[in-house]
C-alpha cells in the first residue's frame, strides 16, 4: 500500500495571506524576488578579498598583454632594421658586383690600344681601402645621358658624365662622347661623413684634369673631389684580390698564417698562400718611392717592376675579387663604451655591454678609428686575438674611457671577373 505523500506549503517557497474581508478564503501566493533584494537584509556585495583576487587577476593579465606587445614591437623594430641593412647592402655590393664585372681590359698583345685599361686599389690618408678602375658601358649602363652623349656636341667645351646634371647636358649637346668607358671610384667620407660611401664616375676616361685616377680628384681636402654621395652607414668597405699564388682565401684578411701571393716552394702541396689586400693592374704605379712605406710587407709580395705605367700589353687583374661590407646597428639609444682606458697593446677591453660581441661574425669591434680583432670574452670582457691589434689596416691606438664600440653587420661578396688576367714570365 502506497504511503501517503504531504507537501508542506512552505518547502514550495509559498504563503498563505489571512482572510481578506469579501473573500470566503485564505489567498495562496507566491513570494516576490525584487522586493526580497531591495530589502536590506537580503543585499550582499563583494569582499575585500574578492577584489584583491579579481584586481590581481586584471593586473597579471594586463602584465602578460604589455609585455607580449612590448616583444611583438621590438621583434617588429629588430625585423625592419635587418630589411634596412640589407637593402643597403644589396644596392652597395650589387653595384660593385656590376662595376667589377664589366672592368675593362686592353687586348693583349696590342700596344697601340689608345684607351688605357686600369684597376688600382689601394688606401686613402687614413689607410682606409678605396677602389678605382676603368669599365665597360652596357647600353642600359650608359643611361639616357651616355646614350645622347656626343650626338649634339656645340661647341669644344663639352661636359663629361660625372652624375651632375648629365640628362639635361645630353639634351644641349653639352656631353663628350663616352667611347663605351668610363672610371668608377668607391671611396669613404670624412668627418661627419666618415660612415659614408662615395662613388664617382668620368667618362670619357683619362682626362688629366677630370680622371679619378688623378688623387686629387678622389681626395676630401681637394676642391675637385669628383665622387657623389652613394650609401651611408658604412663603417668599413674592404677589397681582397685573387692573385696568381693565390689558392685561398683567409677568415681574416691579416692572418699571418697566410701569406699574401708568395710563391709555393712545394708544386704538389703548396703552402696556404692568401690574397692581396690592393692591386695595380699596371704594376708601375704602387711603387714604394711613390708613398708606400717600404717596411710595409704588402709593397713585396706583388711583382711590380715586372710591369709598365703605360704599356697595356703587361698588365695583370685577378681572377676574383672579395667584397667585405660592415653596416652599423642601430642600438635604440643604448651604446656601449670602455668603462676602462687601454693603450695600443691592451689584450683585455673591458665594456659596458659586452655580451653582445661575443656573438659577432667575424670577430671585429670597432674603437674610434681603429678595428681590433677579438677571440670571445673572459669574465665578461672582451679578449684581443693575438695580433688583432691595428687590424684591416688601421693603427694601434690608445683609447680612453668612455669611447664608443662598435661591431656592425658584416657582408660579403666574391666577384669573378671574366677579365681576369695573370702574367707567368720570368
């Protein structure tokens, strides 16, 4: 049998008002949520604890968004300062790739070639690496200037090609003729363009006044520096030549372990026998007397007196050139300095950041004017190779507290140059 089953009225949440007069009986009714919340006594807020947990979990949360932003911005900032240094380097190196390529040679054996062909590499005042030489004009080389020059020539003064107003002279007949040559020079800027790179054209080539090759045209000091503003940034531009000693190239352009172009005593197996660090097509120009110190020993190992200054018949260029390009970083404001002054035979730099030159390939910092070349650190300073001191050609200096340090991004390129010629007379 079924047991019986009673609901309570008030286990239903119910009420039974009293009698109300005219009504024959009592009223169920159900009770009203709102007025129970206006009342007083069933209104509850949030602890103090509570707020403290949820203000905690809004602060950490607004931490881990910041703090992605921030990475986000700078991965942004680090990515566009590479696309920055490559396309500097791109335009840089592509157009000397272009130059070097088409370097122009005279036939050999043909002393009556009235152009003379020429490559000379070697340093400005501050030993500093500059390029000069005479290339070939491609149509799309010689542009709308090269291709009108010498159509409408007025007069016996005419213009050369020399970047500076060179359409608007080739529409006036104010241009000489090209020949399909002209000069190229690379070389650095001065003073507050010292970072800079500097290239400049002539052509028709070998005017005694105009040419590159005339030192006063390429220098800074002169009033007839004759090279355009080309690339900034620049904090070292280097050449290595490709002789005919030459079986490969080194990590470091001054590694004493191999010798620049020495002939190899063993046919069969031959010493590590390295680049040359300038070139003289001519083999008559770079002489000593001429300004070289003869107790530098690069003004040995090129046999120079074999050739002429003027005899296109005994001329020489390498097989292969190597381009070195080191940009600079920028650093957000942050720079490094020696927290301590050094002489110019300190082997341990100490830095205010040294941790990021550890990683820098190849191993160069930069120091005012002088590039040292270092092994890695030690207790958080930089250790100097043995011989790094002075390297790519710059002198050993003493430097004091608080210079600036530099290392930069470092490119390079080999070029192969189709007119590579080596002389194997006696």
């Amino acid at each position: 049998m079924t047991k019986p089953f009673r609901l309570r009225i008030a286990d239903c949440g119910l009420r039974i008002e009293e009698k109300q007069p005219g009504k024959s009986s009592p009223v169920l009714s159900f009770p009203n949520p709102k007025s129970e919340i206006r009342n007083p006594k069933f209104q509850r807020g949030f602890t103090l604890i509570e707020m403290m947990v949820a203000m905690t979990i809004f602060l950490f949360l607004g931490i881990v968004l910041i703090t992605m932003l921030r990475g986000g911005i700078r991965a942004w900032h680090r990515g566009e300062e590479q696309r920055e240094l490559y396309e500097i380097a791109q335009t840089v190196l592509n157009q000397i790739r272009e130059d070097l390529e088409a370097t122009y040679t005279a036939p050999p054996g043909d002393s009556a070639v009235l152009t003379k062909s020429l490559l000379l590499a070697d340093f400005d005042s501050l030993d500093r690496p500059r390029l000069r030489l005479v290339r070939t004009l491609s149509d799309s080389a010689q542009g709308f200037a090269g291709a009108y020059a010498g159509d409408f020539i007025r007069d016996d003064e005419a213009e050369f090609i020399d970047l500076y107003n060179d359409q608007e002279e080739a529409i006036y007949g104010d241009l000489k003729p090209t020949g399909g040559l002209c000069e190229v020079a690379y070389v650095m800027g001065n003073g507050s363009d010292s970072n800079s790179i500097y290239r400049g054209i002539c052509s028709p080539p070998h005017d005694p006044s105009r040419s590159l090759f005339n030192d006063a045209n390429v220098d800074w000091s002169s009033n007839s520096f004759g090279c355009r503003f080309f690339a900034d940034r620049v904090l070292y531009l280097g050449f290595e030549f490709w002789a005919q000693y030459t079986n490969r190239w080194p990590r470091f352009p001054e590694d004493t372990h191999y010798p620049r172009n020495q002939p190899p005593v063993d046919i069969d197996n031959p010493d590590p026998s390295g680049p040359l660090v300038f070139w003289d097509s001519t083999r008559g120009i770079l002489l000593p007397d001429d300004g070289y110190d003869p107790e530098k020993p690069e003004t040995d190992e090129f046999v120079m007196y074999l050739g002429t200054p003027y005899d296109p018949t005994d001329d020489a260029f390498p097989t292969k050139v190597r381009v070195t390009l080191v940009l600079s970083e920028k650093t957000g404001g942050r720079k490094t300095e020696l927290t301590r002054s050094i002489d110019s035979r300190s082997e341990l730099i100490r830095l205010s950041h040294a941790e990021p030159f550890a990683r820098v390939e190849p191993k160069y910092i930069l120091i005012e004017d002088e590039w040292i070349r270092i092994v890695g650190l030690k207790h958080g300073h930089i250790m100097v190779a043995p011989e790094g001191r002075g390297a790519r050609n710059t002198t050993p200096a003493s430097h004091s507290k608080g210079a600036v340090v530099q290392a930069g991004k470092s490119f390079r390129l080999i070029v192969n140059l189709p007119s590579g010629r080596e002389d194997w007379r006696d």
